[in-house]
C-alpha cells in the first residue's frame, strides 16, 4: 500500500481547463467562461486549435509550482468549448478523454474535493466581477453544469465561478435575455488580458493546484508561470475598473 501512494505522490500534476458558454455569442454574459480561458490562453502565448474531435479548441503549456526543494511541474490544458452552453458535457468530457485516457493522472484528494477537471462558468448568483471556486456539489440551476456532471458522471470536478450580476429574480422572464446580454466593456476589460478578473481567476487556479500538490500555504505568494499577481495590485486593478463599470461595450 505504501508503495502504491508513493508512486501516486510522484505522478505528475495534469488539469483540464475548460471554458463553457454559447460560442456563437462570444461576448455574451453567459460566455464568460469562455472569454476567460480564451484570455488564459492569450496569457500564455498559446494558439488554441481545434482538435480532433474534442469539440473544443485547445492548447496545452507546463508550469511549475513552489513544491519541496526543486517545485513541481503543471500540465494545463486549455478548453474553449466550441457547442451551446446545454451541450457542455460531451465537449469538456472528449477534451479530457482526448488528452488524459492514455495516461495516468494523480488522483487528487482532499477535505475540498477531488479532481483534475477545472471548469469556468458563468454565476447569476455572484454580483459582477466577482470570482469563486467551488469543489463539487448542486450546479445551482446553471444547464452548462448540469451537462458536465451528466457526461462526466460525477458533481466531483473544480468549478471557477464568475460573477456576471443579479437579474431581478421577481422578473424571471427576463433571465435569458439577461444572461445573453453583452458584457459591459468594464467587465471585458475585468476578464481581458491584462486584467483584475483574469489575475483573480489564476489565483483561483494557482490555489487548486497549490492544494493538489501538497504546498504549504506560506508559499501562497511565489508566482507561477502567468499574471503576476499580488493582493495589492489586484485590489487596485478593481478600483479602477468599477470606476468605469457604468460605460457601454
């Protein structure tokens, strides 16, 4: 047994990244996800293509995270997927088949959940330009979630919530518009490259990573490969930009 959860320690880190949304309407509310990992991709300098029959385009990079003497190496890859939203499941579970079945990844454990697949999405329940991760659990009524934990046959994967604002709840006839409404051109800004959102959302990924790998939370400040980020300047980037939250795409 201990030789079994000593070879588990050694097999490299591997994430599936994937972005969700309708990506015929890019720049849509419900596409944030979408935005996002295109942004992350752009970040790293990396071309997404399309691949196989992913229904997704893709782009895989390495990174290395503060892990013991020498870091650890990442494997990442990126997903933008290319179907509607209600259609996410297969287009993020060929992704992971696709560039995971052939190998063996760590399986990850742990009091917040476990999994190498990283969604981002889309969250009517966080006010604008807000971000959190979640582990696992209810899709909260969103259908591209609930499509990925219908493909991928679990609630067990790492969601990126990204707050696009509260609709009026008394006027639910008016969701769908909402949620297809354009993001404002502060909010594309939030999520561009550079940008508060995008540096948020690295943050958020750094942690789930950070967490797989073992790492202290001392060394929650030395930098991946990616926006360099502290709390101060992410603090100052949001003061900036809700300043200018009120202008039009």
């Amino acid at each position: 047994m201990k030789a079994a959860l000593d070879h588990v320690k050694k097999l490299p880190l591997e994430f599936l990244i994937a972005g969700i949304g309708n990506y015929t309407m890019p720049y849509t509310r419900h596409s944030a996800g979408l935005l996002v990992v295109n942004n992350l991709a752009k970040n790293f300098n990396l071309t997404l293509k399309s691949t196989g029959k992913t229904k997704c385009l893709t782009a895989e990079t390495t990174v290395r995270v503060p892990s013991g003497r020498d870091g650890q190496e990442v494997r990442l890859v990126l997903a933008s997927s290319q179907v509607l939203m209600n259609l996410s499941g297969n287009a993020v579970l060929a992704a992971y088949q696709h560039f995971f079945s052939n190998r063996t990844s760590r399986l990850l454990s742990g009091a917040q959940g476990s999994s190498n697949v990283i969604v981002l999405h889309d969250d009517l329940d966080l006010a604008p330009m807000q971000v959190r991760r979640k582990a696992s659990g209810s899709a909260r009524g969103h259908n591209g979630v609930t499509d990925v934990m219908r493909a991928l046959k679990t609630d067990v994967f790492w969601r990126i919530r990204l707050g696009i604002g509260e609709y009026n709840r008394q006027e639910r006839r008016d969701m769908v518009s909402f949620v297809l409404g354009d993001l404002t051109g502060a909010e594309r800004r939030f999520w561009g490259e550079p940008g508060a959102g995008l540096e948020g959302v690295w943050a958020e990924i750094e942690a789930i990573i950070k967490d797989a790998a073992g790492t202290k939370s001392k060394d929650s400040r030395r930098r991946l490969k990616g926006p360099q980020r502290t709390e101060e300047k992410i603090q100052q980037k949001m003061e900036e930009q809700n300043s200018t939250r009120e202008e039009t795409p």
